[in-house]
C-alpha cells in the first residue's frame, strides 16, 4: 500500500497521546495527512463485526486463540489501508501474569511498519505524572517497576524490528520539553 | 494440551531451585498439581533413548545440527504433556563463545509456553551467594558480568514473547524476602 | 560450509577495526586464517555487478524492496564461503528514522553465523575517542545517545541468537587494554 505506517508506543502516563495529536496537527498543516487508528478499539471493532462481543471488557475474556486471530486479522486490515497511518499501541502490556508481547510476531509481520516510535522519559517523571493525573485510574508503580516496563519495551522493539526491518526511534517527552518531542515526531511522520 | 506451561528461568546463584521447590509444595497444598521438568535433563533423556550418548558431558560434544534436532525433540514431547508443568531452564546460558540462547527459535515455537518467568536480583547479593555456597562448583565472575546476564537475558525473553506471545513475569528473590519470590511464583502458578 | 562463521559489530568509535586487524593477524601467524568482509562493502559488489548501483551513495536510494533483495542476495554468497569468515557489520545503525536493525531477520538467518560479537565500551571513552579522531567525518552524538545505541545493540543480538542459536559475546575494548580485547577476540576465532 502507499503511505507510511508508524506505530507509536509509551508506556502509561509518559504523555503519548499528547505527543500524537499535537505532531498530527502540526503536520496536517503542511498538508501531510494521517489517520490515527488505535489498535485496541480497531480490534474490537472486528470483534464486535464477528457479533463475537458487545462491550470492551469482554475481549480480554476471549479464548487465547481466538484473540490472536483476531489480532491477526486486525493488523492485516490495517495493513492495506491505503495513505499515511498512525497505529497507537502498546510495546508491552503489563498483565497480571507479566509482560505481554504488544505486537507479537503474527501482527507485527502483518502490519509491516517502516517505524516504530517509543516515546519515553524518565522514569520519576512518569510516576509524578501518574501521580498528578486524576482524569484516569492508573496501577500505581514504583519508579523503579516503571524502569523495568521501559527497559523491556526496548528489547520488544529490537525484536520487532530485527523481524520486520522497521526503525525503531526514541522520541523523549521530557518535562518542558513537548515541543521538541513533537517536532522530534514530527520528523518522522513528514 | 491442557495445562499450563511455565519456563522458569534465573542466573546460577538468584535462587530458582529454592523458590521452586517451595512454590510448587504450596500450590500442591492448595490442590494445583504442577509436573517440573528440567529441561537439560529431559534432553539427556531423548538423547540417552536414543543411544547417542551415555553421560551427561558427552551431551556438549555433539554436532550442533545432532543438538538441535534433540533440543526439538524434547521441546516437542514437553509440549505434549497434558496437565500443569514447570520446565526449568536458562535463558541464556554461558559458555566459551558467548551467552548461547537456551530457548531459541526451535525450542521456544514448540513449547508454546503461557509464561516465562525471569528470577532476578541484585548482582551483588547474586555474587555473594555464590561466594558462599559450597555445594556447587560455580565459575567466579565478577558483579558487573552477573549485570550483564541479566540484562541479556531481559532482552532474550522479549524476543520469546515477542514470537509466541507469552507474558514476561520478573519474580524478585531478594534476600530476607524469600516469601514473597514464593507467593509472586505461585500466583503465576495458579 | 565449513569454517567458521563470526560476525564482529560495535558503534563508530569503539575501535572495532583496530581490534579485528590486530586479531586477524595474531592467529594467521597461528595458522588460523580468516577472510574478512565488510558487509556494506559486499553489498555494493553484488549491487553493482547487477549494474543496479555505480557508487556507494547510490545504495541507500534504492528501492527498500530492492535493498532487502540485495541483502539476503550477499548474505547467501557469504553462507557459502568455504573457511573461517569475519563478517564486519553493525548489530543496528543510527539512521534519521532512528535505528535500523543491521541484521535482519532475512541476512542472520541466510548467514547462520557461529558467534556475533559485540565490541564494547564505556560510553564516555567512545565519545572520546569520536572527538579525538580527526581522519574522520562522525556524527558527534551526547555521551547518553551512545548508552542507547549500546543498550539497543545487545538487544538486538540476543533477538539475533534467539532465532539462529549464534553465541552473543561481548569483547569490551577499554582504554589501554587493547591486548585483552584482541586476546578474547582471538580466543573465539582459534
């Protein structure tokens, strides 16, 4: 397909959101258009088409199989969208049973990226941002659990690249700092 | 098969064995059976079978392609075991050439585990337990080397997960805090 | 094929040249002979003899398709040399769109390497040596850029070793200790 798909990742509270639809606007007005899709709601999407659940709370109840099927087919879809696309996931999720593979082998060959963007800070500066933020109910973490969730992230992205060929490019959202993370993402997503 | 398949993994000196042994006693008290398989040994055992070797040291003497084949094959009979089973194992081990994966691609994809749990701690209470423990005969490596398993195999397990979509769980055996390695082992047990 | 296989990586300024010569030549006089190849150079020969390229600045033009082809294409032709080989390359490398795995999943598997070696060292004394030497034009990167580049690199070696069963192993390359980096450099291609 033409176009560019760049997945962008970062752990809770590092400001992700932020950084993308600040870049998406910049750059729309340079007459670079993206769409955003966020791979858990378009997952559930072909979900809820499959009449196989109604609400999002029933998806992580789904047999193991069937989810990665449906992954699977979420991410092939996403692959012939035809024009520029932001995928929002996760490098890794944090589950009860440790760390899971955001985009294992069979979504990650599918959708074929060219880059996959983590952004990231440190480590104190996410936990105060957790802390600060009351609009969501987040898991509170130690800084140093959130060191661990960074660390891993970026041993999921070398293996996701080193299959796929995509770049994989740090974009830091350091306190005072947004505007460089965006122009920072920006460049990528020109 | 039914069941759950779990690698239990950690650096000559962390503890495994122990956290283990007393996990496995506690969730069989609460009725959850677990099988614990090491792998090492299951593959001797295919090997012995076999008629290739006699004792474990000739194990490391045969062709590479002969100790691929056996690392397949064991990983495809752990695979079909039915019930609950711990394979005991390294994430990657240590050897003249370099750190060797101990799950690579062949053995990792057959298993198909649910979960790969990392035992973990500080390097320095690592090199100190292995100063003191007499029973064994360990190489002496420095804190810095120990450091540089750990964080090796933090990147080896992202790429397992990153193939076969199990989680990464990182099980903290620190000292004086043994029960609570035990009750984070047995909770992924359950 | 037979030989030996060893693939040899390290960031610009780690001095990995120094060490291979000094190596090469220290176990040719053992009677150990190794052919060395740069894998950018190797590229471009194949690239050019297709009258795809006539120089070097012409590669990173082409085609992503065309440049994959090309890849697994000299991968292959150096799977297939008879005797002990070098292969001089990068574990990733530092483009715009941020890093780019230097041995994909396509060139490791074509290439089936015994052991990649990753020449490290402190972050600081890169730098140093980055702004020591004048013959050469380097992008000049913070002392932090390089620990992430270093960090990323063993991460994508271990996703390397995962899938090929190749050794990771670290040769660290200290200031005034050469001689040690060479001395375990040599131990691995004897």
């Amino acid at each position: 397909m033409v176009g560019k798909k760049v997945i962008i990742t970062g752990v809770p509270g590092v400001g992700k959101t932020t950084v993308i639809n600040t870049a998406m606007k910049k750059i729309a007005m340079e007459g670079v258009p993206y769409q955003n899709i966020n791979f858990g709601n378009f997952m559930f999407e072909v979900a809820a088409a499959e009449g196989l659940v109604q609400d999002r709370d029933q998806m992580r109840k789904l047999d193991r199989h069937v989810q990665k099927r449906l992954q699977k087919l979420a991410a092939e879809k996403i692959s012939t969208i035809d024009g520029n696309v932001i995928i929002d996931t996760h490098t890794s999720v944090k589950t009860q049973n440790g760390f899971l593979a955001g985009l294992p082998e069979w979504v990650i060959t599918a959708i074929m990226p060219d880059v996959l963007v983590l952004v990231e800070t440190d480590n104190d500066q996410i936990l105060i941002r957790r802390l600060s933020d009351k609009s969501r109910v987040r898991d509170m973490e130690s800084s140093k659990f959130i060191a661990e969730h960074q660390v891993l992230n970026r041993a999921f992205a070398a293996s996701y690249a080193m299959l796929t060929g995509c770049t994989v490019k740090i974009v830091v959202n350091a306190d005072f700092l947004l505007d460089k993370a965006v122009e920072e993402l920006s460049a990528i997503l020109r």
